[in-house]
C-alpha cells in the first residue's frame, strides 16, 4: 500500500473516532451524567409522569411525599429511584436541531424529572431498545440516556407510598405505651435488654418485646384509601413509641365489614390505609407475651449457687470446679448427686406465672413461705388466699402462680446427696 493510501486510511479512522466520541459524550469514563448533582447534596425532587406528580423533600433520615397528598415516602424505594437518576448516563446527541419531537415520545413527553434546578423530559425507548430519548430544556436537542430513567416514567403514587405501618429507631426506643380493650400497659427500658411494666412494676419479657418493635416497623399495610377515615370509636388497638428526640404513634380500629382488612392510622401520616387482620393478630400474640413470666431472668442452670428455704426443707447448692455441686446443711458439706441437682435446678426453670398482679392487690403475709436464690435473684413464694403468690427482688408487683406448681415446690435435700460417693482429695465426697 502506498504512504499516501495508508495516511488517507489513518485520517478516515481519526475522523471516525472524533464523530463517535463527539456523539457518545466522551470515552467510559468521561461519559456526561444527565444530572449535575451528587445524591449527597439532594434534599428534594419532582417526578410528574401519567399516573404521579409528586415533589418528595427529605427530612433527617426520611423522605417524604408532598403533593398531591402528604405522606411518608418509601425510603428504600425513593433513595433507589433517586440514584438511579443522579447516575444516568448519556449516551449520545441523537437530533440537535429536532423538527419533530414527537418520533421520540417527547412530544408530550412520557415523564418529566426535576432535580437541584435541574430538569428533564422523558421519552420513549429507541428502536433497539438500550436507551430512552430525553430532552433538557432549554436546549432542544434530542439525547440518548441509559434505560435507568423508565423506573420514574412508570412510577406511581403507591409504589413510593411507605408502607411500614411506624417509622422508628428500634434498637433507640426508650417507651412503648400498648393500650388494648380499655388496658394500658407502658414498657420502659431499664438498661441493655432490660424492660418494666410500669402499672404492674414486674420484669417485660424483652425478646417478646423486640418482637412487638420489629413487626411495628414491617411493611404490613395493605392498601391505601384517602378517603378512609378513622373514627376515634373505632380504636381497638394502639402503640404509642418514644426514643431520644422523638416519638410516634398508631391506632388500629376494627375490622372493615365484608373485608379481612382493619383500618389504621399513623400519627405521620393524614390519612388512614388498611392492614390485614392477620398482622393484627400477630401483634395481639406479642402483648399478650410481654409478661416475663419467669421466676429468674437468668437460668438456675447457670447459677454458681442455689439457695432453699422452706418450713421443710433449708439447704444450699454450690458448684463446683469439675461441674459438680456439693450440698450444705445444717452447718455440713457433702456431695450432690449432678443428676438430682439439675433435675432440681430445671424445676424452678420450668415455672411460669399464669398472670401479674399490680402492686397492693392482694395483701402478703409477713413471712414467704418459700426463698429461692439463683445467683444474685433471690425469688419469695407467699400461701395467700389467691392461692401461691410469687415476688421477684426488686419488684413490687407479683406474679400468680397455678397450683400445679406446688409439687414442684416440695423439694427434700435427700433427693440431692449423692449415698454413693467416693474419697475426694479434699476430705468430701467426690460427686457424680
């Protein structure tokens, strides 16, 4: 080939290049971004499409929706939607000086975004279908961007709409007011994992608690009707959640006739949606758990001694090195049979109260007529004339104990020795 031929080839192949690159925006990396903003610095932004035409403005952590109604924002769904538009791509100038826009669908446009004083339009797909056409006012000129923009030209309202039934820092909650059939219950944390019920001044059951929050924060709504109102008479159910700096609520009526749907209304929210009955059910089994009805937060099992007191029966378990116990009574030390003593100590696991009583119900004797400590919880059991009456330390409230419980009370220290043992380095009886 000649030199002339192979410089004329080179020049063809320059000039190619410079066209592609000049209609592509630039190589891979240079690729121009429809919008100038970063996700960081956007607080707001307007999607307008056949079915939404909303403005949605952050607020701390949330966003919401303003316009056409006023409610909580998807923050999931917004923030996906939102990277989608700050990182659309375009591809190329497809007609600078357009006669007719719309071939492109762009005349009317399908969607239009605006975002940091930015805007745009949005078209239809072109014919291979890798791009949408988009058209930034005030230039006229017809672009190519990438296929990420179609998810705001089809959004609609209840796509975006949250519907977690309460927004709310979970692991931060400080109080949860329950108020059910006239009963109000209010659950104050005490410390890591620790709660109270204050009106019974007894021990919450913290991970039937957990529960409670979690299922509060589920996207459990159902359907969204603005013209559903809450009449206050139809309350059967409400949580009230309180953290450092902020609190929120939520009221559940009844069940909507001719429906497995009940109304429900957040305090964020003006208008009420509907929420399946079985959600509702779900969260009725978790109050009805948050009773720790357990005479010992912490297993007897784990206890590194165990103490009994009773008209019949006074002794102390004490662990040993080996995994052991011995047992003392009346001043002496032997050695327990392992078996018999955590078949003792599963006992007092296995005891739950039938229900809590509020402080000052009943009046107790002066004397309990049973003393248990595990560690560092010691447990009184009274006779009352509501039958066996438990009180943990530290608590003023009292449990109701079923009288199928009393059997498991009648304890004999000759259960726990062990009548076989054999010589210990020690002088004792080496248990089993």
């Amino acid at each position: 080939m000649r030199r002339s031929h192979v410089a004329m080839f080179a020049a063809i192949l320059l000039l190619a290049a410079a066209v592609l690159l000049r209609e592509s925006g630039g190589t891979g990396e240079g690729e121009e971004l429809l919008f100038g903003a970063g996700e960081e610095a956007v607080d707001r932004f307007a999607i307008r499409n056949d079915s939404l035409d909303a403005l949605f403005r952050k607020e701390g952590e949330e966003w919401r929706i303003e316009g056409p109604i006023e409610d909580r924002a998807d923050p999931v769904r917004v923030e996906a939607i939102l990277r989608a538009i700050l990182e659309t791509k375009i591809m190329r100038v497809v007609d600078e000086e357009p006669e007719d826009l719309a071939p492109y669908g762009l005349d009317p446009p399908a969607g239009m975004i605006a975002v940091a004083g930015e805007t745009a339009s949005i078209g239809a797909r072109n014919p291979t279908a890798d791009g949408v056409y988009v058209l930034r006012p005030p230039a006229r000129a017809v672009l190519l961007a990438d296929n990420a923009l179609l998810s705001a030209a089809t959004l609609s309202l209840d796509r975006v709409r949250d519907r977690a039934l309460l927004r709310f820092p979970a692991q931060k909650t400080e109080v949860l007011v329950v108020r059910r059939g006239g009963e109000t219950r209010t659950l104050r944390r005490e410390g890591s994992g620790r709660w109270r019920i204050e009106e019974l001044d007894v021990r919450a059951n913290a991970p039937a608690l957990g529960g409670l929050l979690s299922l509060l924060g589920l996207e459990s709504i159902h359907s969204f009707d603005d013209s559903l109102m809450f009449r206050p008479g139809d309350e059967e159910l409400s949580f009230r959640v309180v953290w450092e700096g902020g609190e929120t609520s939520l009221r559940i009526g009844a069940a909507i006739e001719g429906t497995s749907l009940a109304v429900c209304a957040a305090s964020d929210r003006e208008n009420s949606s509907r929420i399946p009955r079985y959600a509702v059910d779900s969260l009725v089994v978790r109050i009805d758990r948050l009773l720790d009805r357990r005479l010992f937060a912490r297993s007897p099992l784990e206890a590194e001694a165990v103490s009994f007191r009773s008209e019949d029966a006074s002794f102390d378990l004490a662990r040993r090195e080996d995994g052991g116990w011995f047992l003392t009574m009346d001043g002496e030390t032997f050695s327990a049979f392992a078996a018999h003593a955590r078949a003792f100590l599963r006992r007092f696991e296995s005891i739950e109260a039938a229900r809590a009583l509020a402080p000052g119900t009943i009046e107790l004797p002066e004397r309990a007529a049973w003393r248990i400590t595990a560690g560092e919880e010691p447990v009184e059991i009274f006779e009352t004339l509501r039958g066996l009456v438990a009180r943990r330390e530290g608590e003023t409230g009292l449990l109701l104990l079923e009288e199928a419980v009393r059997p498991l009370l009648d304890v004999r220290a000759g259960y726990l020795l062990d009548h076989d043992p054999a010589p210990a380095a020690d002088g004792l009886p080496e248990g089993r």
